[in-house]
C-alpha cells in the first residue's frame, strides 16, 4: 500500500509531465539543430550544442528509469530537475547567440512550472538562477555570424516558435496540473467523509458492544424466572404467555451469540465461497422467519453462469436491514429482483410505500436519522458502511410507479471475496 501511494504521489505525477515536456522541448532544439546544420544557416559549435543535447538525452533517459523504482519524489529533487533544465537551456543560449536568440524567453516555462507545483522559497531560488544565468547571457555569448537580413528573419521566426513553444508548454502542463487538483481535491474530500463515517462506526460500535455485554445478566436473570415461574404456576393461559416470553428470551440470547460469532468471523475472515443465489435465498429464508407478516415475489433476472462469491457475516445483517426497511415501509408486495453483469451485481428491493420524501433526500442513511415514529436511524447507516466495505454502494429512489427503489450494487470481486 505505502509503494502505492509513493506511486501515485502529485511530485511523481509533475516529474513524469516535466520528463515528458523536457523531450518535446529536446525533440524541438535538435530538430533546429539540425536544420541550421543541414542547411547550413548558420555557423555555430556544432560540437559544444551536440553535447549538451546529447547530456540533455542522458537526463531523460535517466529520470524515466528513476521514476520506475520506488523511491519517493520529494519537491527538492523536483527542483533540482528544474533547476537543470534552466542550465541546460543556458548552455544552449550560450553557444547560440545568448539574449540575442529568440528562445530565451523559455526561461519562463520551469519558472512558470514551479510557481504552480512548488513551494514559494523553491520557485525564489529558481528565479533567482534564471536571473542570475540570463544576466550572464547579457555580457558573454557566442556570437551569430550571419547576415543582417538574415538574422532579423530568423529571430522574428524564432520570436514566434518560442512563443508558440512556450504557450503549448504552459497551457498543457496548466491544464494538467488543474486536475490533478481537482482529482486530489475530490480525493480529500471522499477520506474526510470516509473518516467522519468511520469515526460514527466506532462509536456505535463501542456502544453497541456495550450493550450486547450488559444484555447478557438480565437475559440471564429473566432466563431463570421465567423457568421459576413455569413451575410454579399451572394455570393454562399463563404458561402460554410465559412460553412466548421464554421463547423470545431464547432469541434474544441467540443473537448476542450471533454477534459474538460475526465479530470472531471478521475477526478471523472466516468466509466462506458460495454462489450468490444460494446467499441470498438464505438470506430471504432467514429474513422471513423474522417477518412472517411480510410478502415478497423475486425475480431472476441475470443470464449465464451464475456468480460466486464469499460475504462476510455484516453484508449479510446489511441486506436483512434494507429488507426490514422496505418492509416497514409496506410489508406486502414486495419485490426483489437478482441480477448481474460482467462487472457487478445488483439486487433490488421495491416496497410499495410512500417513497422517499424530496425534502429529506439527503438526509436518509445518516446517523440517527429516521423517518419511522421508532427506531435510532441506524439500520440504514450501517448497511451503508457494510456495503460500502465490500466495495458496493446503496441507493434509495422514488419508483415512478410509486414507493421506494432500494439498490444494492456490488463488485463481482468484492473486497471481502476470497479464491477458489
């Protein structure tokens, strides 16, 4: 996970773009080179320029091959990598006519890139070398020898080109950098909500491991009365109320050691590989059990094989949860429907309620909001974590036909899927 991240850091991402600009410019200068040696426009080094573009190759080259190692990119590396573009284009100023050539305006192209992807005092010291090489520049040069007509049409048309150059190479590594801004920025903002999120989570979970330990006294403690209470006392009527209590007593200790098993699962990752229908017949058996009021149809809609996959304990109690929701909304006639594609699978759950009111849209799947005159608004919240965990997502709609479409969608792969 670390060399991920060292990967796809933002210094690595500007390197790549100014490696990949540094052989654009390079392809430029040798190609003019190489037509003013070709066709003999001027006479200039050749030795001195085929030189320094050649240490400018051996640059490229070698910052490519670093970028495929792990290493982290840190901004003063990134720096110096401007920093060498500034001397290099210097030394080719230098044997080409100094502040005469037209091209010295590229000074402003790495200036330019590092007052947009680096800090201040990074961007000072560089303008300051760029200052400090172009005054030199001023003063000693190698000079062009050529013709006056000649040389005033060659620097209107280098005027030109480095302008068209330079505006190429801004804007592109511009427009580039404005959306790896973007794209971090959207990033920033999903971890502050999936940090929110989990900060919720571990707080209805110390809570509700709190509660499941002090359940088990009482349970304990209602256990035995209700067992005194049986035998003491005969009248038909009674035995049968306290057989109903004894019975949802016997449920209630169930599901503490249901919870108790899930946690010892996740713990252990102990999944097991299954096709989807079977989980999810379990899961409609074992939800039925819990509502026999409710009525539903479901519906098989994906072709082909069918998939496989290993869920763990909580996509489980996230699916009873959406169910137990629609359910509520209108426990008769509801419909689910099974289907997948190559990349997801998707299971619907239609009730025919009153839908999702508009004004509070935005609230529903929040902490402690609720629609419904009981609950704690977390049934919801928590099939949501769940799903998400594994990869998937829940999305609530108005059905235009009227009540509640719920969605669930998840990977063919989830996170929480194991090998065969």
């Amino acid at each position: 996970m670390l060399a991920a991240v060292k990967l796809t850091s933002a210094t690595r991402q500007n390197l790549w773009r100014l490696t990949f600009i540094r052989i654009l410019v390079l392809a430029a200068q040798a190609g003019s080179v190489g037509l003013a040696y070709w066709f003999d426009l001027l006479p200039l080094p050749w030795l001195q320029l085929g030189v320094t573009l050649g240490f400018s190759t051996v640059l490229c080259v070698f910052t490519a091959i670093r970028l495929r190692t792990t290493w982290p990119v840190t901004e003063l590396e990134y720096a110096l990598q401007l920093a060498c573009d500034l001397f290099i284009h210097s030394v080719l100023l230098y044997f080409s006519g100094g502040s005469t050539n037209p091209f010295v305006s590229y000074y402003l192209v790495p200036l330019t890139i590092a007052a947009v992807t680096l800090p201040w005092r990074y961007s000072v010291v560089l303008s300051g070398i760029a200052l400090t090489l172009y005054t030199l520049l001023l003063a000693q040069f190698y000079p062009l020898q050529t013709f006056p007509i000649a040389r005033e049409n060659l620097q209107i048309y280098g005027m030109w080109l480095s302008f068209a150059l330079s505006a190429a190479v801004i804007t592109f590594f511009a427009a580039r950098m404005a959306e790896e801004l973007r794209r971090q920025e959207e990033l920033r903002a999903i971890r502050r909500e999936e940090g929110l999120r989990d900060q919720q989570l571990l707080a209805v979970a110390t809570q509700a491991a709190g509660a499941a330990h002090e359940l088990g006294t009482p349970l304990a403690t209602m256990s035995v009365l209700l067992n005194e209470m049986t035998q003491d006392h005969h009248d038909p009527a009674l035995q049968e109320d306290l057989g109903v209590l004894r019975e949802q007593v016997k449920q209630c200790k169930q599901t503490l050691q249901q919870l108790v098993r899930a946690a010892e699962a996740n713990r252990r990752l102990a999944v097991e590989m299954q096709d989807v229908t079977q989980w999810l017949d379990e899961a409609l058996n074992r939800w039925h059990l819990m509502r026999p009021e409710a009525s539903y149809r479901f519906h098989l809609l994906g072709q082909g094989p069918v998939p496989r996959m290993a869920p763990p304990p909580d996509l489980t109690q996230a699916l009873l949860n959406l169910l137990n929701n629609a359910a509520d909304a209108c426990p008769e006639g509801l419909e689910v429907q099974l289907d997948w594609d190559t990349e997801n699978l998707t299971i619907s759950i239609r009730d025919h309620g009153a839908g999702v009111p508009l004004a509070i849209a935005e609230q529903i799947g929040k902490p402690f909001f609720t629609t419904k005159g009981k609950g704690f608004g977390l049934g919801l919240f928590l099939s949501k974590a769940s799903v998400t965990r594994a990869g998937g997502s829940v999305k609530l709609y108005s059905h235009e036909d009227g009540g509640t479409l719920t969605e669930l969608r998840l990977p063919r792969v989830a996170r929480g899927d194991i090998d065969e």
